[in-house]
C-alpha cells in the first residue's frame, strides 16, 4: 500500500503547520502523492502555495476540484458534483476536462458507493478516492461511511483505489492501493 497525503488548508492552519513542515512529515512516510484542497481560499491564493508545495515536492502533486489550476500540478481531484458542473454527462465531461488540461494531466474522481465505483470503470480515470472509510471532522457532510465494506467495494474498481475519509496511518487494506492521510500525518 502506499501513501497519498492530503494537504488541507483549514487543517494546516488549526494545527499550525507550514507548508514545509507538512511536505517535511509527507516525505518522512514517503508520500507518493500530495493532494492540496483549499475550499475558502481565492484561486490565486492557491496557485501561489501550488507553486510554493512544487518546490517544496517533486512528487505527483494533485490539486482538489480546482482543474484550472492544473498548470501548476500534475492533475486533479473532482467530487462527484465537480464533474457534474462541467456536463451532466460524465463521458463529455471527462472529454471535456482533458481538452481543458490536457491529456497528460492525472484525473481522480471520488467515490462513495458499489454504483460510483461501477460508473467510473466506464471512465477514462487515473484513480478513484473511496470511502468515507469513516466519519472525519474535515468534511460535515459525509452521507456514507463504509467501515469494513470499503475493500470489497475497492475491488470492483478496475482503477488505482484511494481510501478516503478517516483514514489513519495505521489502517490496511487489502484492494486499497494508496491510503490517504489527512489530519492524521500532522499528529
């Protein structure tokens, strides 16, 4: 399993973290990937700390729902509503999206259910995120928690499955390709 740390910005600062200090501890657990979200800050306060996390780490670096961002990265992740807001037809969306970044530009998609997980195998993803694996205080509005049914859902995935929501360092899983990390890599 491998590791994939997501850089959220509400939680850097109620835990006071840098930027350094959060890619410090990232690659100290040899994170793969660094996924940076930033639900309340402009978009120019995001690409000037993208920039800032692509000195700081020269692994794959993603950035949450934002995919013009994506000059400064190496792709995107999108909710479900995400790509639904470029075309309610996910396939058009996708084709869409990659004309917008470019082909060479990693596409994730969460998933949170058996049917999400079946409808992205129809899409030209990298990845998926599944879960929430369990209820997490950096999003109020989990509809499902999965606990124990995460793996076998995963399986179903003919793409690299990330485990999402409350997911800690210590958790395993067996169809889980990379784990996510949130809060828990900066206790």
């Amino acid at each position: 399993m491998r590791l994939y740390a997501l850089c959220d910005e509400d939680l850097l600062k109620k835990y006071d973290v840098s930027l350094e200090r959060f890619v410090s501890i990232a690659k100290t657990k040899k994170a793969e990937i660094i996924q940076y979200r930033n639900k309340n800050g402009s978009k120019e306060e995001m690409k000037k700390r993208l920039i800032e996390l692509r000195r700081l780490y020269d692994g794959f670096l993603l950035v949450n729902d934002c995919y013009e961002l994506t000059p400064f990265c190496d792709g995107v992740h999108l909710g479900q509503e995400d790509l639904n807001a470029i075309d309610s037809d996910k396939q058009k969306a996708l084709s869409l999206l990659k004309s917008a970044i470019g082909s060479d530009k990693i596409i994730g998609l969460s998933t949170h259910n058996k049917e999400e997980v079946l409808e992205a195998n129809e899409l030209d993803l990298n990845y998926i995120g599944l879960g929430a694996y369990r209820a997490t205080s950096t999003k109020e509005d989990i509809q499902t928690v999965l606990g124990d049914k995460l793996d076998e859902i995963a399986a179903l995935s003919k793409h690299f499955v990330a485990a999402i929501g409350g997911v800690k360092e210590s958790d395993r899983f067996k169809y889980v390709t990379y784990h996510v990390i949130g809060s828990g890599l900066l206790r």
